[in-house]
C-alpha cells in the first residue's frame, strides 16, 4: 500500500512539474473545488454510525485504509470521500430492506490529521501534518517556507479531482492576503504543493 501511495506522489509531482503545461488559478475555480462546505469522510477518521431504536445495528469505527467500514447486516461499506449527509441517505436506502423507515445519524467523533506533501523551492521539502481544510500558506509554513530560490509568482497545488490531476496556481503574495480565493482553498488528503 505504501508503493502505492509512493507512486501516486511521484506520478502528481511529475504532472506538476512539467513545465508551464495546464493550470487552473485558485480564483477560476467553482466555489465547491475551492473550499469544502461539509466535511468530506477520509481514512483515519473515527466515525459513530446510529440507527435510531436498532442498537445492534448501530456502529462506532475507525475508517480503514481502504475507505469502508463494517456494518451489521450490509457489510463492508464505501464511507471514504462522502459527506456525513450523504452517507445518512444511502445507509437509508440500503437498510429499507431490512428496517421500516430507517432512521440513521451520522457523526464525525474524530478527524484524522491531512497529509500534504510539500516539495521544490522550500526549506523542507516532505510531507507535512495539518488540520482539515490547512491553507496552502499553512503546507508552505510547515515545510520552513520558501528558499531564496523559490519563484514567488509559481505555486502549485496538484490534486486529483474526478479521477484527473487538478493543477491550482497561486502566487505567494495572494496567499498572503491579496487574493480571497488563494487564502480560501482548503487543502485535502492527498494534496501535492510545488513551489517552482
């Protein structure tokens, strides 16, 4: 699993890198790339799943690696990457063949930490640990800021998004607080940050 994690850094890096190529500015994006209104499940995350008058069917876990956790009566269930509203309303769907009118909750208890990797122009270049939602000023703060080298006006974030890579551009002094959109873009699971 880790080769895997390791190549998929490899092969962002490689599309962030590559010269000029394609890119998106963070104030270009709609509103729903730019910040997460509701809190998306990841892996890590410890989540409490109630069915109301059905303990037994009630759930408490941790999200595994792969994005699912284990629910009495469905199973190994796909939680990784949707809203806890989401999640209520398919769990209901699902459960109506086996309780009259369903009714579940959904709670986040805890939230694992997002891992970003931060690399080129900074003082530490790695992966670095932030809260849900970091600002890409906060990924570049946690690897030791930029180098003398770095190109203030080239800024990357790299993420996949619907399953194609997603290049962001901002620029240092947006970042700072000129730009609200550059200021505004929550980072996510899985985020590469490329300062050229």
């Amino acid at each position: 699993m880790r080769i895997r994690e390791l190549s998929c850094v490899l092969f962002l890096c490689v599309a962030g890198c590559a010269g000029a190529g394609q890119y998106v500015w963070a104030k270009d994006l709609p509103p729903s790339t730019t910040s997460a209104h509701e809190y998306l499940i990841g892996a890590g995350d410890l989540i409490s799943i109630r069915v109301v008058n059905q303990d037994s069917m009630s759930t408490h876990a941790r999200v595994r690696t792969d994005g699912r956790i284990a629910l009495p009566l469905l199973g190994d269930v796909e939680v990784r990457g949707k809203t806890p509203s989401s999640l209520r309303a398919e769990l209901e769907a699902r459960l109506k063949e086996y309780i009259v009118a369903p009714s579940v909750t959904v709670n986040v208890e805890e939230v694992a930490p997002v891992m970003v990797s931060v690399l080129g122009e900074v003082a530490h270049p790695g992966v670095v640990k932030l809260d849900p939602n970091a600002s890409v000023a906060e990924a570049l703060a946690g690897a030791g800021g930029l180098t003398d080298y770095a190109n203030r006006d080239r800024i990357f974030v790299v993420r996949r998004e619907n399953k194609a890579p997603l290049r962001v551009r901002f620029t240092f002094d947006g970042l700072e607080g000129s730009d609200a959109a550059a200021v505004g873009f929550g980072l996510r699971r899985g985020d590469v940050v490329v300062v050229e």
